[in-house]
C-alpha cells in the first residue's frame, strides 16, 4: 500500500511540472507573484485528480473492478497530501482544514478497507462537478471574457452534482454507514459539513450564473 501510496506521490509532483512551464511562459510570469503561480498548479493538478478519480468510480460501477478501488483510495490521498503543501505554502487556511478532514476520510476507507458503492457514488458527485470549474479559473487568470463561458456550464454541473445529487446519496451513505461507530460518526460530521458547504455555493453559483447568463444575452 505505501509503495502504490508513494509511486502516485512521484507521479503528482512530475506531472505538477506541466502547470509550472505553461505559467513560466504565459504573461501571468509578469506578475511575479508567488502565491498565484502556487495556486495555478494546485488549480490544474486537481482538476487532473478529479478527472481521473471520476473516470475510474464510474469504470469500477460499471465493471465492479476491485483494483480500482485501490487506485481511487491511494490516489486521492496522495493528491491531497501533495496539494496540502501548496495550501501551506499559500497558507490559505480553509484548504487546509478542507484537505485534512478529506485526508482522513479517504485514510479511514484505506484503513478499514471499505468498499461501499453509496460512499463511492457520493465522491463521484463531488469530484465531478470540479474539473470544468477548476478550468474555467485557469482560463480566467488568461482571459476572462472566454472563462465566462466555462463558468455558466460549471456551475450548472455543479448545482445538479452538490444541490441534487450528492445530498440524495449523502441520505443514503448515513444509512448504510459501515464503519465502526467513532469513526462512522466522524464522517457523518464531516460529510455533514461538506453537504451544508455545498448549499451555501450554490445558492451564491445559481444568483451568479443567472446574472452571467443575462450579460451574455
């Protein structure tokens, strides 16, 4: 486990490489602002992240492939241990609290080997609602009139994913919660958080994408 834990590790930090050399050669360099270069490579590894991690939660539903339960676990918590640095580094504390409550969620599953398709269904939820959000924010920091037109359909999947479908399965994953009790109970709290989190941004995204909507019509 800790050798697949660090082989996904290396293969993060080599691929955060492509973020770095388009930010080098783009005009944001002009900026010479640390933090936001940071930011950029967090932006982009993370949307990698939940591409792939959507990808495979969607593959093992359909084919019940149990390697991929391994991939998707060690994966996720070796992308949110390399991104917890970056959010360090930035101190941006609400990241930080975000990737450690997240590091212990995907640490319990690893831990207690759980294979439970409510739990799996909900992250899909959450991870899939990031990928057209997280580039929509890199094509803002180039050009912000193209961005807009990323956003309205992002935040359409995002009011569906976090607004529908994940407080349906969160239902379900407190009702067939088979961790043992300390630790199911942790993990309703948290993912208790993230259910009333997800409200709150789409209630700002519905307001926000209604107005985007109406300046491009």
């Amino acid at each position: 486990m800790i050798d697949y834990l660090c082989y996904y590790l290396a293969l993060i930090c080599l691929y955060s490489n492509i973020p770095e050399y388009l930010f080098e050669r783009s005009k944001l360099k002009e900026k010479n602002d640390k933090n936001l270069k940071i930011m950029y490579k967090s932006y982009f590894i993370c949307t990698i992240h939940s591409i792939l991690i959507s990808y495979r939660i969607i593959n093992f539903i359909n084919n019940q492939n149990i390697n991929c339960i391994n991939y998707i676990w060690l994966y996720s918590l070796a992308n949110y241990i390399y991104d917890l640095f970056y959010m360090i580094k930035v101190k941006n504390k609400l990241y930080i609290f975000h990737h450690l409550l997240t590091i212990y969620l995907i640490g319990v599953n690893v831990v207690f080997n759980i294979i439970n398709i409510h739990i799996l269904l909900g992250y899909l939820y959450l991870e899939i609602s990031i990928p057209l959000n997280n580039i929509g924010w890199l094509i803002n920091k180039h050009n912000k009139n193209i961005a807009t037109y990323t956003f309205i359909p992002s935040n359409i999947i995002y009011l569906i994913c976090r607004g529908i479908l994940y407080p349906y399965q969160y239902v379900k994953i407190y009702n067939n919660n088979t961790l043992p009790s300390i630790h199911a109970n942790i993990c309703i709290i948290i993912l208790s958080i993230v259910l009333l989190l997800s409200f709150m941004w789409c209630y700002k995204l519905f307001f926000y994408t209604i107005k985007s909507i109406k300046k491009i019509y």
